[in-house]
C-alpha cells in the first residue's frame, strides 16, 4: 500500500532568535522522534557532520532525507557514497549553478542522474531560487528537454518568484502541474506572491493555504498514479528560521514555528488521506472561488 511519510527538516529547528539560545541536535531530534515525526531532513554534505547526525539517530526509526548543494557532477560523488554508507530515503539535489541557457544543464543533469542510477540512490532535483531550477519557465524548457527528471516539489519558490497575480490564473495552475507531474517528493512551506514564508494559523492567510492544499492534492494524486502501489512519498515540513520566517521589531518569529510545523503536518496527513478518494483533476476546479485577496 503507498504511504506517505512525513519529516521534518532540521534547518527549520534552529531558532535563530536574539537571545542566541539553540538547542542541540539530540535535543531537537528528541523532538521530532516525541512528536511522531517519519524522519528529518538534513545536509548530507560532511562525512562527520553525518555520521554525528546517524549516531542521534539511531534506535528512533527516523529515515532521513539527505540534502546536497552540487555545482558540478563530481562534487555529487561524496554525497552518494555517504548515503550508500548511511541509507537515505531520497537526495535533495540543491542545484547550485545557474547556467542562461538550457543546453549548458543538460550535461550536467545527466551526470547526476547517471551517478544516481550507478548507486541506486534517488536523487531529486529541488525546485528553489538561486539554483538551477531558480526560475518556474526555464524549469519548464528543461522538463521539455528532460522529460522524465525527477523533481522535488517546493512549490513556494515559484509563488514568490514569479510574483503571481491572485486569483491564480489558469495559465499559471497548468505551469505548477507540469512540475507536480514529475514531483518525486515535497518539501511544505506555504508562501504568498511577495513572501517566501506566511503564518499558517493567521486568518487572513488563509486563501494562500488553500492555493497550497490545492496544490499538494493534485501533486499527491498525480504521483499516486503513477507509483508503485508500496512506494512511499515524503513530504518535509520546512517552515525555516529568519528570514524565511517573518519576524517582530525585536527579531522574535511571529508565530510558534514548532507549532506550525506540527499544524502543517495535520493538514499534510489529511490531503493524504483525501488524495486516495478523489479522482484527479486539475487544480482550477480544487480551488475556492470566493476566496479573494
């Protein structure tokens, strides 16, 4: 039976707050393995760094999601071999190059899948500012190149970056479902078209949840049908600490982000569970027309 996973990333526990008080790795993986939590995501980029995180880890059943900032094909090699040395569920390939034209990635992004076939990792390609995904069209002149290229949806990147107008347009809903067709796994963050990162518990954001869930019900479906029926999709809370998160006058988070993350995951869960009961459709009729801004 597919399952879907969800964990938490461990960039969006630090706190970042002016009282400088960070809680350890032990401490917040306490945290995350007490809350119910199917694993966590962190870097994957340092032999010690990994094999410090294996050792927190162990005994809690955590999988993990191993995340990597490449700028060239080998630079993917220590990454590989440290999740062949300590198991991962996927690799969260943060592109980080920024070639103008489509041809220049195309060498590159067949290095890397080719890597990750050798090794029998899955391998990820995040959509993310700054990367070589950073813009939602180019991403979409490479999926027409590269049919089949495994992503991993973080949808929040293409609101704010492409600033959409609101309501959504249809031209825009159809741009977001080409990259949730070839969605392998998602990370959860809820934006707006000027902020990367909004409160999910304030009222007044409530239509940018709703474009969300819409979003991620159609992304659910779309990968249940073509996953194998004991495949596992991973979702990761990554409600990340300033600047992503919106902060008061003295540098304090506007909201629990803890807490939030726990309220996402809920909502993550019941989409889920949504997703195996509705037949697919396209996102425009998930929305809700009388929700404006």
């Amino acid at each position: 039976m597919q399952k879907l996973l969800v964990f938490q990333s461990l960039w969006a526990m630090e706190r970042r707050h002016p009282d400088g008080i960070e809680r350890s790795l032990e401490e917040n993986i306490a945290m995350v393995v007490k809350a119910g939590f199917d694993g966590i995501s962190a870097h994957y980029t340092n032999r010690r760094d990994v094999e410090h995180l294996n050792e927190a880890i162990r005994g809690t059943g955590l999988k993990i999601e191993g995340v990597c900032f490449p700028r060239s094909v080998e630079d993917l090699r220590l990454t590989l071999e440290l999740a062949k040395e300590f198991p991962v569920s996927h690799i969260d390939l943060q592109a980080d190059i920024r070639p103008r034209r489509v041809e220049d990635c195309l060498p590159v992004l067949d290095g890397w899948m080719r890597l990750a076939e050798e090794t029998s990792v899955p391998v990820y390609v995040e959509t993310h500012r700054h990367r070589i995904t950073s813009d939602l069209l180019f991403t979409l002149d490479l999926l027409d190149r590269r049919p089949d290229l495994p992503l991993l949806a973080d949808l929040s990147h293409y609101l704010v970056g492409r600033e959409f107008s609101f309501p959504v347009e249809e031209e825009s809903h159809a741009q977001i479902r080409r990259v949730l067709d070839n969605a392998r796994a998602f990370h959860g963050r809820i934006g707006s078209c000027q902020q990367i990162q909004i409160e999910l518990s304030f009222a007044q954001h409530r239509p940018w949840v709703e474009l969300f869930r819409a979003w991620w019900a159609y992304g659910f479906r779309t990968w249940r049908s073509r996953a194998a029926d004991d495949a596992e999709l991973v979702m990761t809370c990554e409600l990340g600490p300033r600047p992503y998160a919106i902060t008061d006058r003295h540098g304090n988070d506007t909201t629990d982000r803890w807490a939030e993350a726990l309220l996402l995951r809920e909502m993550v869960r019941e989409i889920w569970a949504e997703s195996a009961m509705l037949p697919s459709r396209g996102t425009r009729d998930l929305m809700t027309p009388e929700v404006v801004i």
